[in-house]
C-alpha cells in the first residue's frame, strides 16, 4: 500500500513539474532556445510573492494576481530587449547569456535577500488533506496545484488553438521566414510567447513556495533539471506528453525515496537516462530533437 | 496597357542600382528593374544567377549593401519584411514554405495577419482554387506539391499584395500541375495585381510576362517584351555568351541552339573584370567557362 | 581568423608549415607571422620561469598561481569544445569531480596521488566516451543542459557510496611530503598539466582535424554538407576535454586535499570556464588565456564577497556574449594583428610578405 501511496504522491508532484516544464516547452518550441533561467526566474516569483504579502498582508494563495501579471510583463520586455539580442547572434550565444543571467539572478537573490530558506505561508492550507482508506493521505495543496496545473496546459492548449496569437505562434514555431513573409512580426510573437512562459513559470514558482521551502540556489540545483527532464520525458511539441512526462518524473522521484530517501532525485534523473537512450523523441512525441 | 515597363512615367515597383552581398560573394550588381502597375513581369535566368535573391530582397528578407525598392514611389528599402507585407509586397517563397502543422484555413487566416483590405478574402480564395474550400480542415503538410503550391499562393494572396512575388512556382511540380497553377495567373493580374515572377522554364515566363528580364551572375543582360527579343537574344543573356551582333533577328524560338561559329561565341562581355573580387578574380574566370548547358 | 578561412583550402594540399606558391595568383600563404614566432620563444622562456617560481617566492603565491592554472586548463577545454566543436556544455564539471575522485580512489589503494594525475585523467577520459554515447545525439541546449544533468548524476552516485564519504567528503590520502614541499609539487603538477592542455590544444587544432574544427566553428551545417566527419571529430575533441578537464580536477583534489562532491561537482566550475572564455574571446586560443589573467584579477579584488564577484561576471559575460562577441582577445587581435597561436594561413599579395614584426592586419 505505501507503494501505491507512493505512486499518487508522484502524479501530484508531476502536476508540479508539468507546470515548470510548459514555460520551458513553450519557449524552446517557438524560439528553439532552452532557457537556462528557468529555474531562477521561478525562484524570482516566488521571492516577489513573499514580497508581496509581505508588504499587502493578503493571503499568499492570491499573491499570484500581481506576480503572474508582473511576470509576463517581465518575460515580454526581457525577450524584446536581452534575448533577441542574443537570438540575433545565435543560438550558441543565447544559451549562454540564458546560463549568464542564471547566475547572475541566483546570487543577486543570495545578496540582497540572504541565502536562508523561505516558504510561502498558507497557514493550515499546507498540512490539511483527506483520506482514502487507511493508509493514502492526500494533501489538499498538492491537489490543488496538480488541478491547476492541468488547467493550466488546457487553457494553453486551447489558446494555442483557436485564438489568433496562438496561431501566429504556432505559424512562428513553424517557420520563421515565411511568418514574417505572411506579414507577422516574428520578435513580437516571440515576446508574447515568452510573456506566457513567464506567467507559467510564476505559478509555478508560487506552487513550489506554498509546496515547500526555496533558496536562492533551489531553481538551478532542482528546477532546471526537473523541467528539463519533464520536457524529454514527454516529448517536446505536446503539452500532454509534458503533463505525462511531469507524471512520470514525479512518479519515479517518489517511487526512489520509498527505496530510499537519497534516491529520489537519482531515480528521476536515471528515468530520463533511460528515455533518451531507449526513447529520444520522448514518450509521446514523433518529432524530431532539435 | 504599355507595351514596355520602361515607357511608363511612375512604376509601381521600381529597383534601382541593387547590390547584394551573401557574406564575401556578391550575389546582385547594380540591378534595376521597373514594373508598372497590372503588369506582369519574368525573371529569367541559370541557376544562381540571383533571381530568388533578387525577389527576397524586394521582399525584405536581404538587406542590400547599395540601391533601393521603391514601392508606388515610398522608399522601403529600410522596412522589415511584415512591414512590407503591409504596404502590399506578398512573397510566394521558393519552395512553398506553408507552415506544415497548420491546417489549410490557417494558413490563409495567417497570410491575411497584415489585416490589408482587398478583394482576396478567404471564401474568394476558396473560390479561385475550387477544391481547397472542402479540405480547408487539412494540415498543410498533408498536401500534394501542387496543392501546397497553391495554397502558398492563397497565402500570399490573403494579404491583398499590391505586388505579388512569385518565386520557382513550377519547381519539382509535374508539368500538368504547373501549367494549372499557371493559368490562374491571368485571372490575378486582370483583378489588377502587379506581378514580378522567377521563373527557370523560359518559355513558361515567356508565354505568361509582358516583360522579361534576364539575370546572369548577378547582373542584368537583358530586359523587354517577349515579343521583341529574339532567341538569340534570350540564350545570349541567359547562359553569357553573345550572339556576333545584338538584335540581329534570326528569329529562331527560344530554346533552339544559337547558330554560332567559333568566332560568335565570346565571354560575356557585360562582365567587367575589375569589379570581380580581387582575389578570387583569375580563379572565378577560369572556373567557369562561357560554354554551359542546361 | 575567419577572414583568412577561405584560402586555407588553397593550401590545405600543400604541406601546411611551408610556404606555399598560390598557383594561379601568384601569392604568398604562410601559417604565421613573425610575433608567432616571437610567442613561440617567449613562451619557452614563460615556462622556465614559471618552472622556477617555487624557488623564488611563497607558496601562497604558487598557491595562486596553481589556481590560475586550473582556471586556464578548464577554460581552454571548455573553448575547445563549444568554440570550435561548436558543443555548449554547461556540465562539464562531471569530468572535473571525477577525475577528484579517481585520484581520491587510486590514492586510497596506495598510489601517490602525483602518480595518480595520469591514471585518474585517463580513467575520466573513458568515462568520456559512453557519456559522449549518450549526449551526441543531442544539439545546441538539449545537449548543454543533459550534461548538467549527467554532472548530477555523477554526484548523486558517488553520495551513495559511503567509502567515498558520501556527502560528507574525503581527505585525500597519500600526501607525506612537507608542507613547503607539497606546495611546490602540486605547483609544478598543475603548471605541467597546464602547458600539455594548451599545447595539446594548439597542437589539434593546427593537424588536419584543426581545419574541420575550423570549418565546424565557421558553420557547422556546411561542414556536414561538403562531407566533413563533424561527427567523430566532435567526439575526439569531447573526449580531449573530458581529459583536460579530468586533469584539472585531479590537480584540484591534490590542490584541495579534502573533496566534497557538491563542491566536486559544482557547477560554478563550469560557469568560470564560459565566463573566462567569453570574455577572453571564444574561438581562439588565446582567448582563455586573456580572461583568465582578467578573471583572475576580478576574483582578487571581488573575491571578499564571492556573490558580488558571481554577479558582476555574469553581467559582463552577457555584455560581452551579445555585443562583442569576439571577447577581448577579439578586439585586440583586430585591432594590432597579433596572433599569438597562428592556427589559420596567412596570404599576402606577391612580394608584400611583411617584414616588420607585428605587422598590422592587411586584410587579404
């Protein structure tokens, strides 16, 4: 029973990982660039929600109303300014700059707000749960976020499908060259995308407060890699194969530490070693790696 | 209607003095061209003569070391490409390019971003190419070469272009697929629509411009009406060597081998040495002698 | 460099460190100039004097110095592979933690840890080669970021094993001699180390392969095309920096006589390698050189406040990545000529081969 105990606390961890992963997906798609921020930039929200219910006293549940919309904001002016410069010189470069403002972000938070542990305090909302039988407790929390996460990659998949940004992403993701010939501005498109990816990763950022405790240094020892092997898992160009693969690293992480607590994050990772040998494209995905 | 593009006081497209750089090698030399409104005109030439960059320069996607596009008398040479799209240049770019996970209508629903007005809404799109209506729901990638062709075309269209730029439509399509898409061409340029095409198949560019200009190795060698130029002429132009004397008029059709003896067939003499490169100006000569064949 | 790319092909038949007659134009090719030369001699004599320090100060100032000179190896290592193979890699601190670790091992069974440099660097190198298996299928970020996480796999591994400290680290056994003397060996060690990599480095890229690495870092698609085997070559040269890199780390676990895998494998080294040749100037060799000597100086003067230090890297390595690309290294050699390490050819004009040193750049 502890297995299978062990097995639902992994699909509503992988909830959390889809939800990191998307943003991750959604930029490396479009603009075919990883952006080894990631992690950081969720670090970040989670920092300015601290922030503000610091400063406002409201509930950090709803702290997300003012960071997600600063996020985005965020993601669209960093990718009109920073990273399309960067993406103007090329790939190569990109990746680099992405890795230099990783570093750059993780120890400015580490000087100006101090290398100790924060969580974002929900009150009893953390420890409150129910139970199935006698031994699978679930937490009210981590139901919440894997709801939201799935509400989340439906709300893009649908946005991504029927309105007319999504589809000028789509066109973007497609081809470049020939969006700009049909009369798109590629650079504002890619803006918009990153601007998603940014708001993605704020919610994130905020789950992952309220679900445990953060450093300055949790995005880029655990975040990155997590959404990262998410992305692979699944397959790249499928939000649902993120969703799976979200599930399926969390499942493997939870299924290690029933093993043995230091193997949690070995299992995962081994999980995505074993996809990329046996599986490269991923689980649900036929396209190609970049 | 004129009979030359080079009568007309005010083209609608006009390229003056174009020079085009790929890195060290020069891909256009001083390229002027003029096309005036509800005209349809041909580049012909080899295989890297620069005909397609020619047409993407227009379009926006090279910036040109020296010269300038004129649209209806607005320099636009600083405009990006969907800017371009917007002031009414469309590309049907080599090789189709549609955007392979989207479906048919998508594509035309993209094309039509610039949000120009015109006659060429999606439903007359449908209405120029009748089977495309009952597979609008098709992804593009699903499509034949002929059918993709023709809705790249729809794409372009569904920018309402003023000048539409059409680029080796008939490449790797069957001949009775091009001719098909070519036989829409009248009826784009009876609604109006100025049309600058690229074209390897001289005698398809013959038969559907009213003008033809001839690119080789960058440069223009020959430029007017199909009715006036002899075969002679054309071959002349198109692989660089020249007839013993311009417009003699054998009147042979296009395609017929130049009667030529040893002595009428030269280097092309429109291609001044001191402007090749300097130091890769003896090989380039050597490495290319006059007498192709296609 | 670049701008002389084209014309290596002309010479590339000709025996590469003659001058060679340019057939047709009756030009000039040459593989370097007087101040490669010059380089040449004044490195020699760097190294002897290098080679001597030991005898001439402290052994906080080797101290240093030995810190320099693992910075040096892995920047070099990290240059060769993403400016000229074209791999971004921001896990290369896997080779450096492991070759620590094979040296902590071989030291454990009672071989000194000096003797251990060439074994433990070796032992990384054929690690090197499934982990090369496993992440060569992979391109631009998918690579960069599984070898991070290979990095954490590495470290997650050796954590588990408990005659290796787990997490808490291990003291490096084997090191009897005096404190003075010590210093001096691991001095000389690194110092050792670092001319072989650079060496080693200059030496590949002026062979044969030097030319596909070249036109790899020029366009990596065209090399493929006309028929360059940018596959092996990528994994010669992944393979030379999992060495390098393996030295560098054994050198820092006789350096450190106490490993700790967070510290082992922590990604901070990686990120010194990217910043160091960015800023130098990717894609030459002098380029890491150039950035350690500047980061060096950086790390000494910020170093009282290592997030400070971390953050003003950062700022100038994104600075310089998006608008001076070619680092410092770059802009000098622009600007005078000077090619220190002349691993491209020269074409001069009949008869104008210069004779002046340091011959300002006359573009060809």
């Amino acid at each position: 029973m502890t297995w299978v105990n062990a097995v639902i606390q992994g699909v509503m961890l992988g909830g959390l990982y889809a939800l990191f992963a998307c943003g991750l997906s959604l930029m490396f798609g479009v603009m075919k660039v990883i952006n080894l921020a990631h992690g950081d930039l969720a670090m970040v929200a989670a920092y300015i929600a601290l922030g503000v219910v610091t400063i406002t006293h409201v509930p950090a549940v709803w702290s997300f109303v003012l960071v997600v919309p600063i996020f985005a904001a965020l993601g669209y002016v960093l990718q009109r300014t920073l990273l399309q410069a960067s993406l103007n010189r090329g790939v190569i470069t990109t990746l680099l700059v992405t890795f230099g403002l990783s570093v750059v972000i993780e120890n400015a938070l580490q000087q100006f707000l101090s290398a100790n542990s924060r969580e974002l305090n929900i009150g009893s909302l953390v420890s409150d749960s129910f139970s199935i039988g006698s031994q699978i407790t679930i937490a009210y929390l981590d139901l919440a976020i894997l709801v939201v996460a799935v509400a989340v990659l439906l709300g893009l998949q649908y946005f991504l499908s029927s309105s007319r940004s999504g589809r000028m992403i789509r066109a973007v993701a497609d081809d470049r060259e020939a969006a700009q010939l049909s009369g798109i501005n590629y650079r504002h498109v890619f803006g918009i995308a990153t601007a998603i990816a940014f708001g993605t990763v704020a919610l994130a950022g905020l789950a992952y407060g309220m679900y445990t405790q953060f450093d300055p240094t949790t995005g880029t020892t655990a975040l990155l890699l997590y959404a990262f092997e998410a992305v692979v898992i699944g397959g790249l160009g499928s939000l649902w194969g993120t969703l799976a693969g979200g599930i399926l690293l969390g499942v493997a992480q939870q299924v290690g530490a029933q093993y043995h607590a230091a193997d949690q994050v070995l299992a995962g990772q081994l999980l995505f070693l074993i996809i990329l040998v046996l599986r490269p494209q991923g689980i649900t995905s036929r396209r190609e790696l970049a | 209607m004129t009979t030359a593009g080079t009568t007309d006081a005010s083209p609608l497209l006009e390229v003056a003095g174009l020079s085009v750089h790929h890195g060290q090698l020069q891909a256009l030399h001083d390229v002027s061209i003029a096309v005036p409104a509800g005209q349809v005109h041909a580049m012909i030439g080899a295989n890297g003569a620069g005909k397609s960059t020619l047409l993407r320069t227009i379009a926006g996607l090279h910036a040109p070391t020296a010269g300038s596009v004129r649209l209806d008398g607005r320099d636009i040479t600083g405009l990006r490409p969907e800017r371009r799209v917007a002031a009414g240049i469309a590309l049907v770019p080599e090789g189709r390019r549609l955007f392979p996970s989207l479906s048919v209508e998508e594509n035309l629903l993209v094309g039509a971003s610039s949000r120009r007005t015109g006659e060429w809404s999606i439903d007359a799109i449908y209405d120029l190419f009748g089977w495309m209506r009952d597979r609008r729901r098709q992804r593009a990638a699903q499509l034949s070469g002929g059918e993709q062709q023709a809705v790249a075309i729809g794409r372009a269209l569904a920018a309402n272009p003023s000048v539409l730029l059409l680029d080796e439509l008939s490449l790797g399509l069957a001949p009775v697929v091009v001719r098909r898409i070519y036989a829409t061409l009248p009826q784009l340029a009876a609604s109006g629509m100025t049309i600058l095409l690229v074209e390897q198949d001289v005698s398809q560019a013959l038969a559907v411009a009213s003008h033809v200009h001839c690119l080789l190795e960058g440069r223009v060698t020959l430029a007017g009406p199909p009715a006036g130029l002899t075969g002679a002429q054309i071959e002349a132009a198109y692989f660089g060597v020249s007839a013993a004397s311009n417009g003699n008029g054998d009147g042979s059709p296009p395609g017929t081998p130049a009667s030529a003896g040893p002595a009428s067939v030269a280097p092309a003499g429109s291609v001044p040495a001191s402007s090749v490169p300097a130091s890769s100006g003896p090989a380039r000569q050597a490495d290319q002698p006059p007498g192709v064949h296609i | 460099m670049s701008a002389v790319g084209q014309d290596t092909q002309a010479a590339g038949g000709q025996h590469p460190r003659v001058a060679a007659r340019g057939p047709a134009a009756g030009r000039v090719v040459t593989r370097s100039r007087r101040s490669a030369l010059w380089a040449g001699l004044a490195a020699v004599v760097a190294i002897a004097i290098l080679g001597y320090l030991p005898y001439l100060v402290f052994s906080d100032t080797t101290g240093l110095m030995v810190q320099f000179f693992q910075l040096l190896i892995m920047a070099s290592m990290w240059n060769l592979l993403a400016g000229y193979a074209g791999l971004v890699s921001v896990g290369h601190q896997a080779f450096i933690g492991l070759g620590a670790y094979f040296v902590v091992l071989l030291a454990m069974h009672g071989l000194s840890p000096f003797t251990a440099i060439p074994i433990a660097t070796a032992a990384t190198g054929v690690v090197g080669l499934p982990v090369w298996w496993l992440v060569s299928r992979l391109r631009s970020g998918y690579f960069a970021i599984t070898m991070w996480v290979i990095a954490s796999v590495c470290m997650l591994i050796i954590i588990q094993i408990s005659s290796l400290g787990s997490g808490t680290g291990i003291a490096l056994s084997g090191l009897t001699q005096s404190p003075t003397l010590l210093a001096a060996d691991t001095y000389w060690a690194t110092l050792a180390v670092a001319v072989l990599a650079i060496a080693g480095i200059y030496a590949l890229l002026r062979s044969r392969l030097g030319l596909a690495l070249t036109a790899i870092r020029d366009d990596e698609a065209g090399a493929k095309s006309i028929g360059g085997r940018v596959g092996s070559v990528q994994r010669l040269v992944f393979l030379v920096t999992a060495l390098g890199c393996g030295a560098a780390g054994a050198v820092y676990a006789i350096g450190q006589q106490f490993i700790v895998p967070t510290a082992a494998f922590d990604v901070s080294f990686t990120a010194e390698m990217i910043f160091i040749t960015i800023i130098g100037g990717i894609g030459t060799i002098e380029g890491p050189i150039i950035g350690t000597i500047v980061f060096f100086i950086l790390q000494q003067t910020l170093s009282a406040d290592g997030t400070w230090y971390w953050i003003v890297l950062g700022l100038v390595a994104i600075a310089v990545a998006i608008w001076a690309p070619r680092g410092i290294w770059g802009l000098v050699s622009e600007r005078f000529g000077i090619r220190l390490f002349p691993v491209g050819f020269y074409v001069w004009p009949a008869g104008e081969q210069p004779r002046r040193l340091l011959a300002r750049s006359a573009r060809p």
